[in-house]
C-alpha cells in the first residue's frame, strides 16, 4: 500500500508492516527517515519529521495495530483551500501575499508566516480563517529591524526599549508592520502576521515571539476582518535573555461584528541581571471603537510611549488598561475615555503634553501617575489607588474637582520650574498618608508658596507638609486635620498664614510650627 500526503494516521491493518527506507523526500536533509517490522498484534510508534512532499510503503501480512506519533509533517501550502491537521505545518515563504478561500488550523498544527528584512512579510488573505484550540498561526523568532536590534548586548527593542537599551520604541500600535528588534543574535526577533480575513474565528494562538532565550523583541501580529469570534490569543512577547527583549505590537481591527472572548498579550523578557524589556502594545478597533491595553506580566520594564509620529491633533482611545506593572508614557495629547488599572501600571504626561482621563470604574482610578515639567494631567472627580509610591506625583500640573487617596498613599508636589501646579479645589488625603509640596509648588494658585482649596481633609495619622518657609494655606470652605495628624512646614524657620472658614482638628492633631527646637509662626 503506498500512502502519498501529508496527514497524521492511525491505520489498523491485518499485516506485519515493514516502512521502507528511504522516506521518499523533496527536502531530505530536514527528514527522520525509519524501518520498521512489528509482529503479530503489536503498536508501533515513530518519531519523525518529514518535510515538503512524502510516500512511504508499508508491507503487510498479518495482525497489527500501528500509531504514527508526535511526528511532524511540513507540507506544501499550494492550495486554494488548505486544512491542517494534527502534526502538520506549512511555510509561507517571506515577500509574497497568499490568497485562499478557507484556512482552517487544527490541535497541534502550525501555519509559520517566514519574514526577511530584506523581502518583508508572508501577508495571508483568507475569506475564512479558523484556528482551533492548540492550533498555531505563528511568525516565530525570525525577525529583525535595524531599529531596534540589539546595540551593545542590549535587548532587541519594538513596542519600547530592550532591557539595557537606548533605541527610542518604534511602529505604530493601530497599525503596526513591522518586525521585532533582534536580540544578540541575528534574526531573532518576532516576524511579522499580517492577516486580512473576511471571518476569522480565533480560539488558538496567533502570535510573533522573540525566539526563546534569545533576547528579541516582540514582533507585529497584525489581523484585520469583517467578524471576528473565538476565544483565543493574540501574543507578540519578547524573550529573555543576557538582557530582556520588549514587548511588540498587537492589532486586531474588526469592521464589522466582534464576539471575541480571548485576549493579547505583548509582555516584554527578563534579564539575568534582573531587569526586563518593556511592554508592547495590544489594540483592539471593534466596530469604529478603540482599547489600548499595555501590561508587562507583573514586571517593571523600560517605558511604553503611546505615539502616533506626525499626528497633530488628540489621540483618543475609548479604553486603556494598564496592568502588570507596565508604565506607559503620552509624549501627544491623548484623551482615555475610560481607564481600567490593577493599581500596579504607572501613567506619566510628559513634558509639553495634556493626558485626560473622563472616567475610571466606579470612580476609583487604579493606578499611579506622574506629571513632568510643562506637562498637563486632567482626571475626573476619582479616588486614585495604587500600591506604587507616590500615587500622584506632579512637577508639571494636575487639575481634578476632587481627588481622594486610600490608606498610606503618599502625593508629592514638585520641585517645579515652572511651578508645579495641584489645582484640585477638593482633596482628601486618606489615613497615614502623606502630601508633600516641595519648593516651586503651588495649589488653586499662580504664585510659589501659595496653596487655596475649597476642602482640605487629612485622614488620622497623616502628614502634610511644606517645604516653603512662608506658606500661605486659603481654605474657604473647610480644614479637616485627622487625629495624631500634622500640618506644617519642613523649613527650618517657618510662617504659616492660614485663611480659613471652618478649622477642625481631631484629638492628637495640629498645625504646627514646631520642629527640632526651631521657631516660627502661626497665624
């Protein structure tokens, strides 16, 4: 009997089987070819690999069962149609488009999309692609980009910086093409899948990872279809290395209808020396509404700027999740609608940009933020928590009605030069927290040293603290100092003229001039 093809079988035939060598093979030096003769009622198993083409022959004469296992077929992908079943995989070659009516992955097969720098991307255009459970459509470890390949023994930098390298991120996260920085060695960062589908029912691993232990870079995974369903993965994961590789870029563009219960991931790769690459991006674009998620797998990396190079006007995203220790930095004006943290992601306006935040679950914004010099951070009425210190630090401006910090949580204010800016006419600070307003600061003011609030609440054995000799402190409405609480300033010689309309001070409180021996005054 001659079997000529390329699918996984289990045959039951009333023979002795003798497998014939050669495997017959266009690509013979990639192929394990076996002999075999099984007696009577006996299984046999064979490992093997065989690449392109194949036949083999199998002689038989009396009772067996026989088992081909955990053996690898690499067939042609030349078909209008193309099903690929457990065990098997097929290769794109890089540079080319790749038209077919239906892709369909099963368990255990893979569809490898190949990339060269020098011919760019294997693109799939499919009317309808299915990847089931187990199933791989991958770009693996192939990519390079004279971007972000690795400078120094640093890691391969796409979605933000390698760990220990000084490459600026690059790609765009709503539309990303290209491949993932290299690490040490060449040619070992993520590839590039770059899908367009009419359907696509994804409950699989689509992915663009860094070639393990090599300290690449995430790659680009890329799909845009009319509908989109399943429950699968979108990863473009750098890999760890000498040094971390960053994370690359996902983007998953729906036009039309979207059921999609899966999720991305585009986590940067740890170092030996401890550090890890950054975060890439994930973006999701669901019928006109766009989700921007950036999470580093509980790992502080380098930082994951959100850019779009040339664009003048205000980046909107509907959803922002930072998760995972993952700090995202906004060099443009960029509105987030609605931001879902973990309290372990960190957001920093840069300088010269505005970051507005509408809106946060429950009004409780879950993260950390950071404000430099000439950068503006507008957030909604929200308590902010997080288990990162300070919450709020700010050497640029904030502006918020009203701004209320959990238990132990610290907000620093400047130094500033300009003048760092708390304009947050409500503040309540939460119980043994502390709020600090260094030099250059100023609050519901234009002048240093000048702080006005409507409410100012300290919780119980919090701190407050000036770092101005003469602080002028107008309340209009109330002064609430919590039990074993202080108000006062850090300066050695110190004044403090307060303006108020309704002072309380729990029992163990005070305002206070005192410190160290030192004096000053009260008014």
């Amino acid at each position: 009997v001659e079997k000529t093809g390329a699918r996984a079988v289990t045959v039951v035939v009333p023979v002795i089987v003798t497998l014939d060598s050669p495997v017959y093979d266009d690509n013979a030096s990639n192929s394990s070819n076996a002999t075999s003769t099984v007696s009577t009622n006996t299984t046999i198993y064979q490992n093997l690999t065989f690449t392109r083409s194949f036949s083999w022959l199998e002689t038989v004469t009396q009772n067996v069962t026989i088992q081909y296992w955990n053996t690898s077929y690499v067939i042609s992908c030349n078909y209008s149609s193309l099903y690929l079943t457990q065990g098997e995989s097929c290769y794109l070659a890089p540079g080319a488009t790749y038209t077919y009516l239906v892709v369909q992955i099963q368990a255990n097969a893979t569809m490898q999309l190949q990339y060269s720098s020098g011919s760019g991307p294997a693109i799939l255009n499919v009317n309808n692609l299915t990847v089931l459970p187990s199933g791989t459509l991958s770009s693996y470890g192939v990519g390079s980009d004279s971007r972000g390949d690795s400078v120094g023994g640093a890691g391969g930098t796409h979605g933000s910086p390698g760990a220990g390298s000084s490459l600026p991120a690059y790609d765009l996260f709503d539309s990303p093409v290209a491949a993932g920085g290299s690490g040490p060695t060449p040619n070992t960062g993520g590839g590039v899948v770059n899908v367009v589908a009419g359907v696509a029912t994804i409950n699989g691993i689509v992915s663009a990872n860094a070639a393990t232990g090599s300290g690449g870079a995430g790659g680009t995974v890329l799909l845009k279809a009319g509908v989109l369903d399943g429950k699968g993965q979108f990863i473009a994961n750098g890999a760890s290395g000498t040094k971390g590789g960053a994370g690359g870029r996902v983007a998953v563009i729906v036009s039309t209808k979207s059921t999609f219960a899966g999720s991305g991931q585009a986590y940067g790769g740890g170092s030996s020396d401890g550090s890890y690459g950054g975060a890439g991006t994930v973006y999701f674009l669901t019928v006109g509404v766009p989700t921007l998620v950036v999470s580093n797998n509980y790992h502080i990396g380098t930082a994951t700027p959100i850019t779009i190079p040339n664009y003048v006007g205000t980046i909107t995203l509907s959803v922002l999740t930072v998760t995972g220790y993952a700090d995202v930095i906004f060099p443009q004006a960029t509105t987030i609608t609605y931001l879902v943290g973990d309290q372990t992601g960190a957001l920093t306006a840069t300088s010269g940009s505005t970051l507005t935040v509408t809106a946060c679950p429950q009004a409780i914004c879950s993260a950390s933020f950071n404000v430099q010099a000439a950068g503006l951070l507008v957030l909604p009425q929200c308590y902010i928590n997080s288990i990162r210190s300070p919450v709020l630090n700010v050497v640029g401006r904030v502006t918020s009605p009203s701004i209320q910090t959990l238990s132990s949580q610290s907000v620093v204010v400047g130094p500033g030069s300009p003048l760092a800016r708390f304009d947050v006419p409500y503040f309540s600070l939460g119980v043994s927290g502390s709020l600090q307003f260094l030099s250059g600061s100023t609050a519901g003011a234009a002048a240093d040293g000048t702080y006005s609030f409507a409410t100012l609440i300290t919780g119980d054995a919090a701190s407050l603290t000036f770092s101005s000799a003469n602080v002028y402190l107008n309340v209009t409405t109330l002064l609430q100092v919590g039990a074993s609480s202080t108000v006062t300033s850090s300066a050695s010689t110190k004044t403090i003229n307060a303006i108020l309309n309704s002072l309380v001070v729990r029992a163990g409180g005070a305002i206070t001039v005192s410190n160290g021996g030192n004096t000053g005054s009260l008014t």
